[in-house]
C-alpha cells in the first residue's frame, strides 16, 4: 500500500472468540446498547475476561463525536446502567476516543 498509495496503513483486529456465546452474547448487547442513542458512537477494541468468581470484566473503547450530547463520564454511567439492566452484575471499563465524526468541514 505504501509504494502503490503512497500511503502507510495499520490493520487492527479485535480478538472476539466468536466460539463463546457468552463473549457473542455480550458483543451483540454492547452494539444494541450503544446504536439505541443514535449518537454515532463506534465501538472498538472489544474484550471480555471471566474472572475467578465467574463474573465478567468487559473492556472496550468508544468513539465519540466532537458534537456529542453527553460528556465521558455521563456516558459511562449511562452505559454502564444500560449493560447492568440487561446483562446483571457485569464490570465494565471503558476507554472514551474522540474524532470529528460527522462534522462536515467542507468548503463547499
């Protein structure tokens, strides 16, 4: 890509054992969770661990938009209230990224 491009790329992959229909499960309620805002939030980097008493440590990033209505921390109470009501007693940690997502910064 970078002789034919010239451009540099950087592929990433998220390892989401797509075997376990728990990590399957808690993928598909993340995903319905953050499309109900209808904000353009992004998820990414998407990880969950089971813990020694059987509990679940779920780890992801979000991306969020410059013209979001909420800031991290109301967001990461919003969304852990959201995943607790549907998924029970589960942790949560959340990394907040930020882009200019939807901004239209064109001349024209």
């Amino acid at each position: 890509m970078a002789k034919k491009f010239n451009i540099n790329l950087v592929a990433h992959m998220d390892p989401i054992d797509i075997r376990s229909r728990k990590a399957t499960h808690i993928m598909q309620t993340i995903r319905e969770v953050i499309n109900s805002y209808e904000t353009n939030l992004k998820i990414h980097d998407f990880h969950v661990e089971t813990l020694k008493n059987n509990d679940h440590l779920i780890r992801f990033d979000i991306v969020v938009p410059n013209d979001s209505p909420l800031t991290d921390d109301e967001w990461l109470v919003e969304i852990n209230h959201a995943l607790r009501k549907r998924l029970g007693d589960v942790t949560v940690q959340i990394n907040f990224d930020h882009t200019d997502l939807g901004v239209d910064r064109s001349l024209i």
